[in-house]
C-alpha cells in the first residue's frame, strides 16, 4: 500500500483527510478496502455481527458518536474480524484489550481504550454514510489508513 501522504499528493481533493487524531492498536499500522459502516452509541452488537461476516479485505468504519465511556471492539471480536478476512476497523470510540490487539494481524485505529464493556442489544444501523470529524465514509468507497491518519474516496 502507498502511505497516505503519497496518496494524497497523487490524488489530492479526491480524497477527504480525516482531521481527528485516532491511536493505531493494531498489530498491522498500513491498511486499506472498501468501507462498510456501523453506526452504533455504547452497543456494540451490530460491530460484533458483522465482523463475524466475510470482510472481503473491507475496513469497518464504526461511528461510535466518540463516545470513550465503553469499548465497541476487544480481542474476541478483532480475532473474529481476522478469521473473517477483515483488513481493520476505524472506530470513533473506545477499544478494550490494546496489548492483545496490538499483537494481531488488524489495522485498528480508534479514539481510544476503556476496559468496560459495552452494550449488546444490536441497536444502530449497518451500510449507511457516516460522518466523522467532517469526513463522509460512504459504504463501498475506498479508505486508506496508516499512522500519519486515515484518507478516504470523497
């Protein structure tokens, strides 16, 4: 994959830059696919069912609303994203379990950790345009993450 400075200098406003800084946990810091979504506040049921899905190499970009009081994502559910062929997860949110996450094969990039759980009753919605930090990732467009930050198809 071409770092994302690259990227952009190839492409320029092609590309929408996200502005907000995201930690990288993951063990994998360079990833890219094409975008689905969740949008979810403190359950992560929906983020859990469909990374138990084939990923294809997509990138789930999870729109927690930045919430920080609970993870929407630990090591069960990044190891269940791995055996599905997910590349990473963008989540405006908290993770949980970071030493383990950093030791797997995921690009993962979010706000930051919490070690309490989140609910699991599966509300929010799946494939739909989310915003993020004044950036649009719409489902099927292609995104681009290492750690100088996260580029996605305008």
């Amino acid at each position: 994959m071409a770092a994302t400075a690259d990227l952009y200098d190839e492409h320029g406003e092609a590309l929408a830059s996200l502005s907000l800084q995201l930690r990288d946990l993951g063990g994998v810091a360079e990833f890219s696919g094409p975008v689905r979504t969740v949008r979810c506040f403190e359950d992560n049921g929906l983020v859990r069912s469909v990374l138990a899905t084939p990923g294809d190499g997509a990138v789930l970009v999870v729109d927690g609303g930045g919430s920080l009081r609970s993870a929407l994502m630990g090591d069960l559910m990044a190891a269940s994203a791995i055996e599905n062929g997910w590349a990473g997860v963008i989540i405006h949110g908290a993770v949980r379990d970071s030493v383990v996450l950093a030791s797997l094969p995921l690009g993962v990039k979010a706000l930051g950790t919490n070690p309490r759980k989140s609910s699991k009753m599966g509300t929010g919605v799946v494939d739909v345009p989310v915003e993020i930090g004044g950036v649009v990732f719409r489902p099927g467009a292609t995104v681009h993450a290492d750690p100088d930050g996260v580029l996605v198809e305008r």
